[in-house]
C-alpha cells in the first residue's frame, strides 16, 4: 500500500513537470518588441531561441545557434526550420550565455563581456514587428507609420513570398516569380516551399536582376558601359 501511494505521489509529480514544460514550450512569442525591450540569451532553449513572431506563426525571430560556439539573430521558416535572414556581426557573438538583444529605437545585438556586436542604423524606432513576408521591420509609430529601417534591405540567404517587385541590394537578389532558371556561378536556387524560392549566394561585387524573363549583369563596381543581358 505504502509503495503504491509513492508510485501515485511519484506520477503526480512527473505530470505537474511535463505539464509546465509543455506549457512553457507552447507559449506563443510577443508579435511587437517596444522600446525597453531586453532579452538574454537562454542556453536551454535549443537551437532556436524564438523572441518575436509574425502574425501567421509561421516566422519567428530570435536567436539562432550557429554552430558549438557561435550565436547570431535569425529569421526562421519555422515549418522548415530555414533560416531566411541572419544579421550576421562582424565579430561573432558566443555562445556563452552573456549575449543580449535590446530594443531602444534601435536593435543591439551585444555581449556584456564584447560590447555591441550589431546594430540598425535607425535609432529612432517605436516597435519591431515581423511581417508575414519575413520582412523585420523598425517602425516609428507616431502619425503616419514609417517604415526605418527592414531586414529586406540587408539580406543575407532569404525566402521570398509575394514580392510585387525586384530589390537587388549587396550581393542577394529578391524575386517576384518562383520559377527562374539557375545561371551558375551566380545563384543556388535551393528547395521550393509552397511556391517560395530560397536564393543563395550572390558572388560578391556582382549583382543579378531579373525581369520579364531576362537576367541582365549590373556592372560591377568602378566600371562603366552598358549592361550585358542574356535570356534565362
């Protein structure tokens, strides 16, 4: 009788703590960071340490481990567990327990031993909202919302939903049609997600553009001439 009420007392316990680790897993991410906002990162958490969501649930914002050692902030594709965009420091943040992202109308991504690692240029920023797209967004909210600062215009391997025009900034290229052909040399078309294309690895000091079904070589830096277009 003693030993079946410890099995009971022993299982009750084990129920209570799958319980909360379930609800604690579960707990939707906040869907806008306003100024003040602080997070550190959490070794527990796994791979991915989600902070913001995007409307659908379906893109998420946060922390990524890159490999044993390193840390960066990511955008997920979280049906694939992709990352579409990554801030990508200059100096690498370590994965040591003392990085931090804070929001005070501008992102810092810092360490408390390194200092900031990375930053947005705007610093004037309301909120930080992740829209169904992927796009992150610094947004000023007073009057008329305006858009400061995107991850759209700093993109590093990224999936493009819906884009009803071309961006070519840096070395990736963004895309309104999810059929183009590959041209090696200059892009990896990888895997298809229902109707997105994942676009990697614009060589550097070279841009594609592509439009009304031609690709067209943007003239590299300190040359001049006309653009040189092939057919797709």
């Amino acid at each position: 009788m003693e030993k079946k009420q410890s099995l009971c007392g022993f299982l009750s316990l084990l129920i209570i703590h799958l319980v909360i680790k379930t609800s604690a897993a579960g707990t939707p991410t906040l869907q806008q960071l306003n100024r003040g906002f602080r997070a550190s990162f959490d070794q527990s958490a796994g791979s991915f340490q989600p902070l913001l969501s995007d409307p659908t649930g379906i893109f998420s914002f946060g922390f990524l481990q890159i490999n044993s050692s390193n840390l960066d902030l990511a955008v997920i594709h979280l049906p694939s567990n992709q990352p579409v965009w990554r801030a990508i420091p200059g100096r690498p943040a370590q994965r040591s327990g003392s990085a931090f992202l804070s929001f005070n109308g501008s992102l810092l991504f810092s360490d408390q031993n390194s200092g900031v690692l990375w930053s947005t240029p705007a610093t004037a920023g309301d909120r930080v909202v992740l829209l169904n797209s992927s796009n992150l967004q610094i947004i000023k909210a007073a009057g008329p919302i305006d858009v400061l600062w995107q991850s759209f215009d700093f993109p590093s391997d990224t999936i493009i939903n819906n884009l009803t025009k071309l961006r070519s900034m840096g070395r990736q290229t963004f895309l309104n049609s999810s059929a183009v052909s590959k041209k090696k040399g200059w892009v990896e078309f990888g895997e298809r997600l229902k109707g997105q294309v994942l676009i990697r690895n614009i060589v550097e000091r070279k841009r594609q553009k592509v439009n009304c079904g031609e690709v067209s070589d943007e003239i590299e830096e300190g040359e001049t001439g006309g653009q040189d277009k092939k057919k797709v």
